[in-house]
C-alpha cells in the first residue's frame, strides 16, 4: 500500500477530536441532568405549593363555617328571640332576624317553632319539605355543615332567594340549576326552663357567592398577574357544575355554568378523593387541586378548585432551557478554542521527533534535542536524547560491563569466603559445647572424687579445732585450712549443679519472704553497712511453686554479686510485681556496671572477671531457672551499675 493512501488525519486534528468529543458528551450528559433535576424541582415545587393553596383555601371555607355557628349559636340564646316565640309576636322575631341577618351578612336566617314550622312576619308556615336537621336540633343538638335545599325548600324560605340560587348552563342544550348549596349551620331556642321551644338556622348560599372566591383567591394568591391574566383562580362547584367562580370566559364573564371535565368529576365526587394534576380550565392550562365539598352525612355535593396558571412554569422552563444550551454551546466553543491550542503545542515537539528519528536513521547520532516540557512529550524528547548518547557510548559501556562482571566476581569470593568463616565459627561452637559436655562429665567425676577427701579433711580438722583453742598455736593455721575446705566443698557443689540436673522439691513459695530471709542472712556474710536497701514489694504478688533451697541459691548468688560490685558503698534496690504470666524479681546496684562485650559471657559456665570466683555461680542460677521454667535478663551501664530481672511463672490455679 502507498504512502499516500495510508495518510489519514494528522495528529493534531485527532488529538483535537480526542480532546473535543468527551468534553461535549459531558456537557451534553451534565446539561440533561442539570435539566432533568430543575424541572423535577419545578414540578415537585409547584405541586407542593398547589396542595398548600388548596389548604388554604379549605381554611378560608371552615373560618366560614366557623363564623356562621358562632353568630346562629350566640343568637339562638338571645332571651328575648325565647320570649317573642312563646307570646307568638312574629312582627318582632321576622324585624330583629332580618337586623341580623344583614349586620352578619347571612343569606339566610330562619326560626321555627317545636313543631318545625317556619315563623313568617304575620303567621306560620308548615314546610312541605322539612330540612334533614330540624329534627337533630329539635333534640337539643348542635348543626354546623354545608347543606344542599331543593327548589322547594328554598321557596319556603322566600323567593328572592330562589332566583339567587338559579345558575344557568353554558353551551348547548342549555338547562337551569335550581338547586341551592349552603353553608349553614342550626342551633336550638330554649325557655327558662332550658326546654327546647323552637331552631334557628341560617347560612350563606354559595350559589353566585362570588366574594367568597374572591376572597379565597385574595388570601391564597394575591393580585399577580401574568400578561394581564390573573395567575390564581378558586371556583365552588355544585355537583359538575360551577356556581361561584374566579375564572372569566374569553368575553370577560364570570365562567358560572361551565362544568368539570369528566375525569375530575369521577375523582373527586365519586370517589371522594383529592385530584392534583394539570388541567385545562375553559380555555387555558392550569396546574390544580380538587378536593370534595361533602355534607355532614358525608356525600359530596360539590367540588372545591383552587389553580394557577402553568403557562408561567413552562416560560421559566424555556429560559432555564436556553440558559442551559447558551452553557452548553459556549463549553464547547471554549473547548475547541483550548484543544486547538493544547494540539498545536502539544503536536510541535512529536513533528520534530519524527524528523530527528529520520536523520538517526541516516546514521546522525549528534542530535540532541531541547526539553520544553516535564509531561510525556518531554520525557519521550528525554528518552530520544538517551537513546542517541546511548548509540554514542556502546563501547564504553560494554568495558563498564565486563568492569561490573569482574567486581561482581570478587563480590561472590568475598560472600564465599564470609560464608566458609561463619562455617568455621559454627564448627568451634560445636567443638566447644562438646567440651563442656566433657567438662562437666568430668566435672562430675572430679566433684565426686574430691567429696571424699574434704569430708575427711574437714572432719580431721573440727577435731584439730576443738583442740586448739583461739590465740593458742596452730589455731589460726587449723581455720585457714577449714575456710579453704568449705571453700572446695561450695566448688565441688557448684560443680555438681553444672553437671547434672537436680530433682526439684517443689513446694509454694511467698518471693517476698524469702528475698527478707536471704538480705538478712547476707548481712552476716559480707560487710553491708554502708549500703542502702530500697525495698519496692507488691504486697498482692502471689506464691510460686518451685525449690526453695535452688532458688534461695540463685537469689543469694546474684544479690552477693550486686553487693560486691558495689564495693561495700552504694544502693541495693529490690521490686516485686506480678501480671497474668507470672512474677518479676528486680535487683539493681549502683556498681561498676558490666561492659557490653563481657555482659553476653556471664553466663557461660566458669566465666569469672574476679580473682577468686569460680565462673560457675551464674550459670548454676541461669540453669536452675531455666528448670523452673523462668528466665533470668540483665541490662547494665559500664560505670552506672546493673539491674537483673528474673521472672517465673504462676502457679496452675493462678494462670
């Protein structure tokens, strides 16, 4: 294939492109979700603040109620409303009802007496119809609720109120309503006697009540206005039909007549539920609220309708919308503006790589190319330059390398060597256990041949002192002689410990007690009368078990080393304490301390750094609490003092 046809696009236009498409992909993702998350905020919003409009308004319809009880309540005990109905002056209770009736702005005021008949200004009148509360008030009962009159009930309240009710439909196949919805509410009339004597009863119609939804839409949405349509609206339907209302027919009328869509009536006055969705409201969309108007024995008789206007949610929808493109086209212009630029710097440097490659290969091995940049472009012009001054010094390295290989050679002898002297070290370690395995082998036989001897010698020479008293000759010879047999005996002894293991009498032992008895027995042994004992003793360390005689040997041996290493002046300091492992018996001096290089020998059998010791007392100590399973540390500071820390474990129980 030719060079020609394998051309493409250049670098620059590629990395242009793969700078380019993601950042439009991500803004193009981010201005989707940006706007999927505000218009669902919108909506959320507005439905909220639907529902709340629709609470309100049901709070302007109960103040109402509330209002129309209150009045028909206080003046249901008006003594003198009583009075007029028992001496029958009709004149006065018509004259004073209708004072009332106007001053409360009631459409409706209305006093029967115990019969249920109406008391008219010259008569009364029985009811053809009676309504369903006369009966509950006549009882003494209370009655506040809204109430639906048929044409006759409201004749025989009086004819104006009739023609008021009179709602004509709009459209065709026009028909008249004639039925009359209330807010109403009755309370009983009582004599003296509190004997129900007669009802009071009264309300507003809501047929054509237009200040009624006036006001609702006064509290709940104000004045505004969008392009000179009121933004809020509030209508009270009887059944489907609108019979007070905020909202105007495109002649400007009061839409009164107009009914609820079908979709709405089944909802709300079938099943009695609350209806929140957008709806188109005679000739414009709005977002509303529907809930039922029922009556005190719970069936709905109308609807009550509160609705804004949705064109102003979709204009702030579309300027959200623009403002979200605008974002979006100025990214991405700003984006191929940046890329533009990053391709063309970045496309520079690989153009003059690609050059100098071709000279390379032409046999120029000189090219040493400037590093703009610390990114990958300049450690690929890094890498190109240490290629070339690689080309240029293959010889030399090739004599580095064999120069490498020789040392590494001589590295190899040298671990060889380090390795066959640690071989020999572990050769002399085990040559010299076995010979003090064959030491104390011997050390044994020797023990036990001289035992024998020093008994005699040593009982030879109790006989030799109880002859020769103190001051006569030869008595200071004869104690001489037994210093140096006790000596040879305690040797002879230490011997045998080394030698060979001991059966242990284990029995319990209290540490604290025992250290008393052993300082005490000290005393007697060496001179300790310029040296300070601190006792630190943990009263609650338990008992151990173990060889109280092997132990007192090792305590006695190790606090006989602290006193001589102090020269009979300084501080003697003895601690007790126990944990859940076991106790811990500390002894300190302020000697002359062990240098580091002898401190890792003390322990070695017949190692001594004094003139008259055997090198034996540690290591005895050292074995005799390995056999009790305990352990014995030391740290010390050459010229400060020394501090041994022997531990052992807990009894079983204590475990």
């Amino acid at each position: 294939m030719s060079t020609a046809s394998q051309k493409g696009f250049s670098i620059r236009v590629k990395m242009t492109l793969a700078a380019l498409i993601p950042l439009l992909i991500i803004l193009l993702l981010v201005t989707v979700a940006a706007f999927s998350l505000i218009n669902a905020w919108i909506v959320g919003n507005t439905q909220q603040q639907i529902h709340n409009d629709l609470s309100a308004a049901r709070a302007v319809l109960h103040h109402e109620e509330m209002r129309i009880r209150d009045v028909i309540r206080f003046t249901a005990n008006i003594d003198s409303l009583a009075e007029a109905l028992m001496e029958n002056r009709h004149q006065k209770i018509s004259s004073e009802l209708d004072l009332i009736r106007q001053r409360e702005k009631l459409d409706l005021l209305t006093l029967t007496d115990s019969s249920g008949r109406i008391l008219q200004s010259n008569a009364t009148v029985s009811p053809t119809n009676p309504l369903p509360f006369t009966a509950q008030v006549l009882q003494g009962d209370e009655f506040t609720g809204t109430v639906l009159f048929s044409p006759e009930q409201l004749h025989q309240e009086g004819a104006t109120l009739a023609e008021r009710a009179r709602i004509v439909t709009e459209g065709p196949g026009q028909k008249v309503e004639q039925r009359g919805m209330f807010f109403l509410s009755a309370a009983p009339l009582r004599n003296q006697n509190l004997e129900v004597i007669g009802t009071l009863y009264g309300g507003i119609l809501l047929n054509g009540n237009l200040p009624l939804v006036d006001r609702i839409k006064d509290i709940v949405y104000g004045q505004k206005t969008y392009q000179g349509t009121e933004i809020g609206s509030a209508t009270i339907f009887l059944d489907e039909l609108r019979v007070a209302t905020t909202v105007r027919l495109t002649n400007g009328k009061r839409a009164l007549g107009t009914r609820i869509s079908r979709e709405v009536a089944d909802a709300v006055l079938e099943d009695k539920q609350t209806w929140l969705d957008r709806a188109k409201v005679v000739d414009a969309w709005y977002l509303t609220a529907y809930e039922p108007i029922l009556s005190a024995e719970g069936r709905a008789l109308g609807v009550l309708y509160v609705g804004q206007l949705e064109e102003p949610f979709n204009a702030l929808k579309r300027k959200i919308s623009l403002l979200l493109l605008g974002l979006l086209l100025l990214g991405g212009l700003l984006g191929l503006f940046i890329s533009l630029a990053v391709s063309r710097r970045l496309s520079r440097p690989l153009l003059e790589l690609a050059t100098s490659a071709k000279r390379v290969a032409a046999g120029d091995t000189e090219i040493v190319l400037p590093v703009s940049s610390g990114d990958e472009i300049g450690h690929l012009t890094e890498t190109f330059n240490s290629m070339t001054a690689t080309l240029r010094e293959r010889d030399q390295r090739l004599l580095g390398l064999n120069r490498h290989l020789e040392e590494k050679v001589r590295q190899r002898t040298t671990e060889l060597e380090e390795k066959s002297l640690q071989l020999i070290q572990a050769q002399e370690e085990l040559l010299r256990n076995e010979k003090l395995a064959a030491i104390g082998s011997l050390a044994a036989g020797v023990a036990h041949e001289i035992n024998n001897p020093t008994a005699i010698i040593r009982g030879n020479v109790e006989l030799l002192q109880m002859e020769l008293h103190h001051g006569m000759p030869g008595r200071e010879e004869a104690d001489e002689i037994m210093k140096q047999t006790e000596r040879v005996s305690l040797i002879t002894q230490n011997l045998l410990s080394f030698a060979r293991e001991q059966m242990i009498r284990s029995e319990r032992i209290e540490l604290n007690g025992l250290i008393e008895e052993i300082i005490a027995q000290l005393s007697h042994q060496v001179d300790m009368d310029d040296i300070i004992i601190k006792k630190d003793f943990s009263p609650s360390v338990p008992e151990v078990e173990g060889d109280r005689e092997r132990l007192r040997q090792v305590f006695t041996n190790i606090l006989l080393n602290a006193v001589q290493a102090m020269d009979g002046r300084g501080i003697l300091s003895l601690s007790s304490r126990s944990d859940k492992t076991g106790v811990q018996i500390g002894i300190a001096d302020t000697g002359c301390g062990i240098d580091d290089d002898i401190r890792e020998k003390i322990f070695n059998p017949f190692f001594t750094t004094k003139s008259n010791g055997t090198g034996l007392g540690l290591s005895v100590s050292y074995g005799i609490m390995q056999t009790h399973r305990g352990s014995i540390e030391v740290s010390s500071t050459a010229g400060e003092g020394t501090v041994f820390l022997l531990r052992l474990p807990l009894p079983q129980r204590y475990s």
